[in-house]
C-alpha cells in the first residue's frame, strides 16, 4: 500500500537547516524569490520566526491533524524558499492536541515558554479553544485558530473580554447556523428535527439555526432532536427517534467519522426516502466525501469551511492542483485554513515590521489578504475572517472518485455574519 | 409499537457487538486472570486486517472475515509468549500497564501502516440493503449480527462445557499448579486461550466493518470501555455474565438514546454502580 503522508522526521528535516534547500528541490519556489538582502538590510525583525501549532494527532480523528500538516508544510516550504517572512526564516513545531483542554493549554505553555514560539496557531475543538481562550492574554502571543467553530470564542473572548490576541481564520458556527438558515428557508420543509453532536459545537450551531430560521420563516417548527456523544459508532436509535417524528428536514452538525457512520446507518435504514431535506453543514469535508465515496447519497445540502472548488479561480486552481501532486489528496478545509494562516502571519509581520504581538495585532486588524479560500478580511472588533464558502447539493462527477457539490449557492458572508456588539436588534441576520 | 420494536432491535443489535468483543476480554480475564486493555486494539487490527483482504487482495467480505481475524492471531501470540507471560507473577498494575503500552503500541502501527485518517469500507452487496419491520426498514447485517451474538456464545459454552479441551482449560484456570503437576502444559495452554480470545475481539473487528461503517486508528478504545463494563456488570471472568450485560447494556443503552435522550450517557455507568453497590462481583460474578 502506498501511504502519501509525511512523518514527524520528514517535517523536522524541512523545519531544520535544511529547509531552503529541500523546498527549493521540492520545485515549489516559483520565480518570485524575495531578495534576502532587502530584508536583512533593515534586521528589525529578528529571526527565526517559530510557530507552534497544535492539532489533533491521535485518535479517531487523527486523519484531520494529517491534514492540517499537509497545509502547514507546504505554506513554510514556499515560504522559506521565498526568503522567509520578512527575510527570517520560519520554523514550526506541531503537538499532538489531543482535543482535550487542559492538554491545550499544556501544548500551548510548553510553546511559549520552553520552546520559545511567536505565534500559536490549530487548535480543533470548540472545548479547547474556549479553555485556552484566557490563558492567550497571559501567554501574550497571537493564537490563529484554524478549526474550531464556536462563535463564543470571538463573540465573548475576543470581543466582549478583550482578549485581543486571538484570531480565526476559519469560518466560524455562523456558516453552519445562520447560513444554513438562509439555504432551508427556501425549501417547502417547516419541520425540522436534528441529529448532532452533544457538545458546544453541536449545541450552539442547533440553537442558532432554529432561531435564524425562526427570523427568516415565521412558522417552521423544530420537533427532534438527537445528541449523540462524541465517539458514537452506532446511530441507529438517534435515528429511530428522527424517523419517529416524521419531519421534513433534518439538519445535522455530525463531521468527521462520526458523519460518515451516522451517513451509512441512515442510508440503511431508509431515513433519506423519508426526509427529503438534509443539511450538512460540514459535509463538504474531504474525509467526509471520500469515505463516503460512492455511496454518498445524491441531493443531500452539504457545506464546509472551505470547498476545493470553490472559489473557481486561478489562486485557488492552482494551489488544488499543487496539493494534489504533493500528497495525491485534494486539500481539506483544514489544510486550507493552516497554510492560509501562515501567510497570514508573513502578511501581518511584514506589514507590522516587527513580530512583536501588539504590533502584529495591529497590522492583523482589518488586513485582507488573498488565499486559496478567496479573499479573507480579519474583522477588527471580534478578529474573525470573513470570506464566502459555498452551499450545494450533493452529485456524482465522473472526474472523482467520489460525490461533489452541485448547484452551488454562495451567501455573501457579510449577510448572514453575527455583527458587533453580538447582542440586541441589528446584530444577528437578517440585515436590513 | 412500531418504535418500540426497533429501539430493541438496535439494542439487540449493539448489545451483541459489545458481547463479540466483551467475549474474548471476559475468557482470558476467567482463565488467565489478565486484564487485557490491548483487547480493543485486537479489535482494530481484526477490523483493518479484514478491510485490507476486502479491498486490496479484492476478496470477499467473508474472505476477509476469515483471514483477518487469522492474521491478528500472530499478534495476539506474540503478545502473549513474549511479554505477557513474563509478568503472570507480578502485580496486577505492571500487567494492566503492559497491556496499556499496546494499546499505544497498536495505535501508532495503525497509523503508520494504515494512515491516520478514517477509511471507509464499500457497502456489502450480500447481506446489504434492508427489510421492512412493522413498515420501517432494518438493515439485513444487523439481523446477522443478532444471530452472530448467540452464536459466539453457543460455541463457547460448548467448548469450554462439553470437550476435553474445555475441561483442561477450566482446570487450569481453577489452579494452575495442580493441573501443572498433572502433566497439563500449562503455559502452553494460556497462549492458546489468548490467541483463541485474541481471535474472538479481531472477529468482533472484521464484524465491525459493515456494522460501524469505518475505521480509524483508536476505534478500539471506545469499545474497549464498552466492553469493559459490560464485563464488569456481568462478572469479571463469567462468560455468561457478560453475554447478560452485553444485553442488558445495548437495550438500555437504546431506550436511554431514544426516550431519555439527556441521560443516556449516564444510564450505563449508573446502572454499572448499581450492580457494585448490590453484587460487588458482579451479577453473576464469584467473589474471589
């Protein structure tokens, strides 16, 4: 079996002394190599520049850490081929997450205080990032977290408590809850049911669907929901309770393997001849299409952080196909969001001149910059990025080997975005 | 009605997972006294080594049911001759933090051989599709896992009850130096039990590939838990104690999820402090 991956010496190879060399064989510098001397002229910034970045690498969901490295490795690669960010070379160092909060704390001491990091950037679940949330203002460094979706995070934390030092790069629950809301308000479907995970995650995306919908369609009625815990294997009694409501959507917040067995089960027991309107709103998840493969039922509402094909630009084109050579899988949408976000911090610090973390947080408010996602601005009062991902349903395409998104419907982010300050009228969609 | 009937149906169905797997802990628990944490990695490798034959060597599902199980045996035998035999002796924790280390051990080989990410079995052709109940579809393989369940446990009792194997195997867990002194070889013996409980939980793997739908390095640590208190519920060490808990736990388990959807993580564990607090040992347990 051909395994395409990379192991922990590959990437310490790459990160060591080196990594110009290796990238630079590896073919990916392209011929816009930065002039070192332009840089090293004014030693502002003083190098190397270290990110510490923690996903998940153990367990069920190990596959998503594997991922995010893939992102992460070809983001320093080109960089560092390219000179570095602002002429210092970049260094990462990946720990294990192990999605449990206190050991993202551990992760993130460790890299601040022994390892010696300037930025911090991962983390996976919304649980970690609400526990690390307080400790970043003591920590002092910049945290770009790339996969947890709780809008908590920026809405409470970065906002209301004015812990400035954290950023998101990827879409937060808004996707998952409002614009959701805005695709099924179009359907003939009023009942609703869900099955999700019972965590903050699935709690808050469920909640805030039920209330957007309610805004946007007086007269929908919410009448299951099922919460399965996190490392369910065995869906079927969260679906004899869907099936025992009789409704005409269901809209699940299940990812990841979890998905992929809830999917199956589902199938099987014929839930998806019953109820004709499905949302998934991270179903657009690559590990989530290709172990679905074929079997993936057609027609299902599917969304993710980031789709590969979307946006159909050159950008985005060429760094698919890029990703595709080097590690023959199209990229996930954490990949996306860990390569985008060290380009967000070459952006930031080339344009702060410094990588100290008051400065960075400056020149990171309000910055837009180009990624394969498309264009990303970071909102100044809650630090998110805002940028479109897309809605469709899901197909068969002879050119994959597994369903893809059809019919795709793009909702401006700025449309369905919860806005500062997050509460009374004329802070959650619809905007007048 | 209609969902009554398939609430019990799911947990008969998860119940007799949870026995396949709970089968082989509770037999080398009852006649080598291990408790063996590394089961749940058997369970995995039992569940990879049967997709590898499915899909790489393009075999049939039951192909790999066969030789998958098979495969893990080798691993189970290693396990056992090599390590676990070295530290009979020794305190209990130094055997459950070998067990641990394996667990650890089987994980990363997973990952490295297989990849970290999920891989997702084709759907069976034989055995696939559903049929109706009181008007709502079951999956056919879940009515083969029923009747797997049972199966197993027939096969066990008949073994352990009604062959000579059985009585030199009983015997020897009763004590070991008495049978040692009667010319039984004993060591040789735990290894064949182990394997034969190693074969049990990689069994319960190769089952798991259509029945879970997927497969990622740590799926065996979920189960193992699972597994775990059933064993416990039933008796440390009984076979037919954890057959009764496998039940007990997938139809409770079942109507928890659907009726009392905000208890149903707690319902197993409240009912496994329940049969401490009245029958330490389990219910159908022998105090030792």
């Amino acid at each position: 079996m051909k395994k395409r991956g990379m192991n922990r010496r590959d990437f310490l190879k790459l990160t060591g002394a080196g990594s110009l060399a290796a990238a630079a064989a590896g073919g990916l510098g392209g011929g816009l190599l930065t002039p070192k001397w332009v840089w090293g002229a004014t030693p502002k910034v003083k190098g190397p520049i270290k990110i510490g970045y923690q996903t998940v690498l153990s367990g069920t969901l190990a596959g998503y850490g594997e991922f995010h490295k893939m992102g992460l490795l070809m983001a320093l690669d080109e960089i560092n081929a390219k000179g570095g960010i602002a002429g210092q070379k970049v260094e990462v160092e990946i720990r294990d997450s192990t999605l449990k909060p206190d050991d993202a704390i551990k992760n993130a001491r460790y890299f601040v205080d022994s390892w010696g990091a300037d930025f911090l950037g991962g983390i996976d679940s919304s649980g970690q990032a609400l526990a690390l949330a307080p400790v970043m203002a003591q920590l002092d460094r910049v945290l770009m977290v790339t996969h947890a979706a709780t809008e908590k995070l920026t809405e409470d934390f970065v906002y209301r408590k004015g812990v400035r030092q954290i950023f998101r790069n990827c879409m937060p629950t808004y996707n998952d809850g409002n614009a959701a809301a805005f695709i099924a308000k179009d359907f003939p479907a009023v009942k609703w049911s869900t099955v999700s995970p019972k965590y903050e995650y699935g709690f808050t995306c469920w909640k805030m669907f039920q209330e957007t919908l309610t805004r946007l369609k007086p007269g929908v009625s919410f009448v299951a929901e099922s919460w399965a815990p996190f490392g369910t294997t065995d869906f079927r009694s969260h679906i004899n309770t869907i099936m025992d409501a009789k409704p005409d959507g269901l809209y699940s917040t299940e990812w990841a393997g979890e998905l992929i067995s809830f999917l199956k089960q589902a199938k099987e027991a014929g839930l998806f001849d019953k109820v004709k309107y499905v949302m998934l709103p991270v179903g657009a998840a690559m590990d989530v299409l290709e172990g679905m493969g074929k079997d993936m039922p057609d027609n299902l509402w599917i969304s993710g952080r980031y789709y590969f094909q979307y946006p159909n630009d050159k950008t985005n084109n060429e760094w698919v196909a890029r990703f595709h050579k080097r590690w023959g899988h199209y990229p996930a949408y954490v990949s996306e969001t860990a390569y985008s976000c060290v380009y967000a911090i070459k952006e930031a610090v080339e344009k702060a001149g410094s990588k100290d973390t008051k400065a960075v947080i400056a020149a990171l408010e309000g910055m837009g910059m180009n990624s394969p996602a498309g264009h990303r601005v970071f909102r100044k009062e809650d630090h998110q990025a805002i940028y479109d991902v897309p809605w469709g349903k899901t197909k068969s395409d002879p050119k994959y080997p597994f369903k893809v998104m059809g019919g795709m419907k793009v909702i401006p982010a700025r449309e369905y975005f919860n806005r500062p300050p997050f509460e009374g009228p004329g802070t959650m969609p619809p905007f007048k | 009605m209609q969902s009554y009937v398939h609430v019990i149906l799911a947990g008969l169905s998860s119940g007799m997972f949870i026995w396949l797997v709970a089968s082989g802990l509770t037999l080398i628990f009852g006649v080598l006294g291990v408790l063996n944490f590394a089961h749940g990695s058997f369970y995995m490798l039992g569940a990879y080594c049967s997709f590898t034959v499915l899909k790489y060597l393009g075999a049939g599902f039951w192909t790999g049911l066969v030789l998958g199980p098979l495969a893990v045996c080798a691993a189970g035998f290693v396990v056992e001759r090599f390590f676990l035999r070295h530290v009979y002796r020794i305190a209990l924790p130094y055997q459950l933090l070998l067990t641990f280390a394996f667990v650890l051990i089987f994980d990363n080989l997973v990952k490295i051989v297989w990849g970290g990410g999920a891989l997702s079995p084709p759907s069976l052709s034989f055995l696939g599709g559903s049929v109706p109940i009181l008007g709502r579809n079951f999956p056919v393989y879940n009515l083969f896992i029923i009747a797997v369940g049972p199966a197993v446990a027939l096969l066990l009792w008949a073994m352990l009850e009604k062959t000579w194997y059985g009585r030199i195997i009983r015997a020897s867990s009763s004590d070991r130096e008495m049978a040692a002194s009667l010319g039984v070889r004993v060591p040789a013996l735990f290894t064949g039990v182990f394997v034969f409980g190693t074969w049990l939980g990689a069994l319960g793997g190769g089952l798991a590939v259509p029945y879970v739908g997927l497969l990622t390095p740590g799926m065996g640590e979920t189960i193992i838990i699972e597994a775990f208190i059933v064993a416990v519920i039933g008796g440390l060490g009984s076979l037919k104690g954890a057959f009764v808990g496998a039940l007990v736990i997938g139809v409770i388990t079942a109507f928890g999820t659907r009726f009392f959807p905000a208890f149903d993580m707690f319902l197993t564990f409240i009912l496994m402090g329940g049969v401490l607090l009245w029958r330490p040992q389990g219910i159908f347990g022998t105090a030792r």
